[in-house]
C-alpha cells in the first residue's frame, strides 16, 4: 500500500502506532478528522514517504524531532491542530512554508517569524507582559475616536444646558468672558489689517 486518505471524516482518538508498519507508503492523508493525542513517533518508519497531510485535527505536543529524517518528505501540512514548541530544523524542515505550520500558535522557530523563548526566564515574567499586552490591546484607533465621541457629545450636551438654565452662573460668566475676549482680539486682528492695507 502506498497511499492512504482517510481525510474529511469523524476518526477521533489517537493516530495508530501501527501506522509506522506501512513502510512502502508515500502518501499519507489523515487531514480533517478529530484525531487528538500526539505525532506518532512510528512516522519516523516511513522512509518512503512524500506527503504528509494531518491538519484540521487537535493534535497537542510537539512535532518529533526524528520526523527530519524523512529525506523524501515534499508536502507537509501540520496547521490547525494544538501543536506546541520549536519546530525542528534540517533536512526537509528547511525547505516547508510557513503555511505547514498555521493555526498552531504554540509553535515558534523557523520559518515562522515567532522566536522561541528563553528557558531562564521566569513564569512571572511572562505573566507580566501578557498582562500588559491584555491592557495595551485595548487601546486601538477605534477605542480612542469612540472615546473622543462620546466625550464631546457629553460635554456639548451638558455645556448647551448650563447655558439654557443659566447654572452655574460662575461657569456661564466664565464662558461670556472668554467669548467676549476672542472677539476682541478678532476686532483688534481686524483694525491691525485694515491700517495695514491703508499704509501700502
């Protein structure tokens, strides 16, 4: 048997260990299903193999190291699944997209552009910054006009009132004097220009 596609069906569980028996295949389809628990480690059998397409599953874990070792690898697809960690490097590795990797938000390393951590770094650490990053991601363009909107209707609303009901008179004078003193100096600005124009 050299060719396998059980894709777009409802297999769930773990991807059988047997699977490693198939030594002469060279396509192997499980994309789609609801296959959960680990990459099997027995992929690492088949030498043969060209493709490999798993994705649209819930796999968790790492992707095995050893899996490198396929030299005939062509077509990965790894995306949409539960997969975490570096992903491993050489060989074949080096040569698949970033789209082999997809909806997998644990994973980091080459080629996608996500670096992996360092190990020293303390859990609280990384608590802090998801903590600061929760709090900026609230502060986008759309938040701000929103904001800036709502305030001014507020404050044309509640300026418009003062001004009808004359309370408090403390603020409408305050406002009439500043009123008074722009037009003032637009009066001034005025005379300025026309004793301007009467010099040239």
């Amino acid at each position: 048997m050299t060719s396998v596609d059980l894709s777009s069906n409802r297999f769930e569980g773990d991807i059988p260990n047997s699977i490693g028996s198939l030594s002469s295949l060279v396509l192997l389809n499980l994309s789609h299903n609801i296959f959960h628990g680990h990459i099997p480690a027995e992929f690492t059998k088949l030498q043969q193999l060209e493709a490999l397409d798993i994705s649209w599953n819930r796999l968790i874990g790492e992707i095995p190291g050893p899996l490198s070792s396929l030299t005939f690898l062509e077509v990965l697809n790894l995306s949409y699944n539960h997969l975490a960690g570096r992903i491993p490097i050489g060989k074949q590795f080096n040569t698949f997209p970033n789209d082999s990797y997809c909806g997998n938000p644990g994973l980091c390393g080459f080629p996608l552009s996500k670096e992996c951590g360092n190990n020293n770094e303390s859990p609280l650490e990384h608590e802090d910054d998801d903590d600061d990053s929760f709090f900026m991601s609230g502060f986008t363009w759309e938040a701000v006009v929103i904001g800036y909107g709502c305030g001014m209707i507020f404050g044309l609303l509640i300026g418009g009132l003062m001004f009808l009901l004359g309370k408090p008179k403390w603020y409408v004078n305050f406002a009439e004097d500043i009123a008074q003193q722009i037009s003032a100096k637009k009066g001034t600005r005025q005379k300025k220009r026309r004793q301007r124009r009467g010099l040239r």
